[in-house]
C-alpha cells in the first residue's frame, strides 16, 4: 500500500469518526421532553381553556390526551424552552413561576413571536386543547344544540325572538 492510500484512509476514518460523534453530540443537545415540559403544557391548557363555569381543561385532564401525542414531544419541548425563556428575560426562573396574568402574556407573545417554535406550539396546543376540550361529553352536554338542526332545523327556534 502506497503511503498516499494510507493517509487517505486514515482521513477518511477520522473523518467518519467526526460526523459520528458531531450527530451524536447533536441528538445530546437536542431539547427533551420531560415532566417540566409535560407540567407546563397542563397549566396551558388550563389558561388556554379555563372553563368559566364548566370543567376547565385541566379537571378534564385535556393536557394528558395532547401530553400523549409523542410525534408532539419535540414542538412541546421547544414550545415550552421558549417560554421559559420569556419568563426569564421578564424576571422569573420559568414559566411556571409567573402569575396567571404573565403566564398569559407568555403566550400571548408567543402566539406574536416571529420564532417558528413559539408560535407553532402555541397554534398546535390551542388547536388539540380545542378539539379535545369541545368533544368531551362534559363540555358538549353543556350546550342545548349537540346535534345536526337537519332535517328539520330548530323547530323550537320557528318564532321571532321575543
């Protein structure tokens, strides 16, 4: 073997060696979701579907049907970091440790911000919290009309409003 073959080998493998250990590296740095992340997005919820009334999507453990949905996990990871990270550019370790009245300015602001990860977690939560919240037995049986008015429409609606 020509020496010129063996440092080319040689680079190569180091070289392999590098990409390997750079991907995992990155997988290591990589956010996860954990019981910090899974919390966060109870409390969420429960600002985000409060109930005024009726169970409020914490009571009807929303948060554990979305906290279930791994192919989420990463968008509540990286949804949940930057809130934390609101929280701490306004004075709070976390988002957890706001009051109610900045939490939901978090997102608020998070729903406005021009980062990709902030604003997808918040349309994705309201969006499943939502969706599961209004199908829930609870919730529906709260309103006079669950079913489709067709064929017949409202029949009790017939007359004017008095």
């Amino acid at each position: 073997m020509r020496r010129r073959d063996f440092v080319t080998i040689l680079g190569l493998a180091l070289l392999g060696g590098a990409a390997a250990t750079w991907r995992n590296l990155a997988s290591f740095w990589q956010l996860r979701f954990n019981g910090h992340t899974a919390h966060t997005v109870k409390v969420v919820t429960d600002l985000m579907f409060p109930g005024d009334g009726l169970p409020g999507a914490a009571e009807l453990k929303i948060y554990d049907r979305i906290v279930a949905m791994e192919d989420l996990h990463e968008t509540m990871a990286y949804g949940v970091a930057w809130l934390d990270s609101w929280a701490r550019s306004n004075g709070a370790s976390d988002f957890l440790a706001l009051d109610d009245s900045k939490r939901s300015d978090a997102i608020d602001a998070a729903f406005a911000s021009e980062t990709e990860d902030a604003r997808q977690f918040a349309v994705i939560i309201r969006y499943h919290a939502g969706l599961t919240y209004y199908s829930d037995p609870v919730i529906k049986a709260a309103f006079a009309y669950t079913a489709p008015p067709q064929p017949e429409g409202f029949p009790d609606f017939q007359d004017p409003p008095q």
